[in-house]
C-alpha cells in the first residue's frame, strides 16, 4: 500500500513539495536562459514546466519507497524489534499479573524501570533466554 504509507515517510510531505518547488525554480531559471539564448521562449517549455517537475518529485518519491524496503533504516528496524519486545513483555504481564491502568501509567514514567526494561531487551536481543 505505497500510497497508503505516503504520510508515514521518513522524509515526510514537506521534504517532496520544497523539492517540487525548487526543481520548479531551477526549470524557470534555465526557461529563462534558455530563452535569452535562442531569443524567445518556446510552447514545448510551457508544457515541460508543467510535467517535468511533478515528474522528478514523483520519481524521487518512488525511488526513496523502494530503497527504503531493499536498505531499511538499521535505526528504524532496531525500535520495531524494540516494539516488538515491548509487545511480547505487555502480554506476558497481562496474562500473569493483574494489573491496572494507572499501575501501568507509573511503570511507563519511572525512569529506574524504564532503565531496567532497556537492559533487559539489551540482554534479550545479544542472546538472553525466555526466562529474562
């Protein structure tokens, strides 16, 4: 779902529209010199100046999805696991414990515990077992 996933970019919207802009005034500024060197400006221009940047953005935009899935971010991909872990820890505290909202609530701005929880996915993740 490319489109989907469209606001979700790392770089985010505004990174394509200042790209679409800019290659706008970079095609205005050659259209200008162009037309200065020839001694007018041509029709196809016009219609270049309408397709060619939206064409380059959009280019730009394609290529950016798809090296993001062949080279994911190694940041990216550490806090989905770190996520990931974090699920598995909430359900196995579910399932074992009775716990309240407001229990949780605290859990979540301790910082001892949030410091403890850290360790333990370091542990987890460098071959820890089940039982950590």
């Amino acid at each position: 779902m490319l489109l989907g996933d469209f606001m979700k970019t790392r770089k985010g919207i505004g990174y394509y529209i200042k790209f679409y802009l800019m290659s706008v005034v970079i095609f205005i500024l050659f259209m200008v010199y162009m037309g200065i060197n020839n001694g007018g400006l041509e029709p196809e221009w016009i219609t270049s100046l309408a397709v060619l940047p939206l064409l380059f953005t959009a280019f730009l935009f394609l290529f950016d999805r798809i090296f993001e899935k062949i080279w994911p971010n190694k940041k990216a991909q550490e806090e989905d696991e770190y996520n990931t872990f974090l699920t598995e820890i909430d359900q196995k505290v579910n399932e074992e414990l009775d716990l309240s909202i407001e229990d949780f609530r605290r859990l979540r701005e301790n910082q001892r515990f949030q410091k403890a929880l850290q360790q333990t996915y370091n542990i987890f993740k460098s071959g820890g077992n089940e039982e950590v």
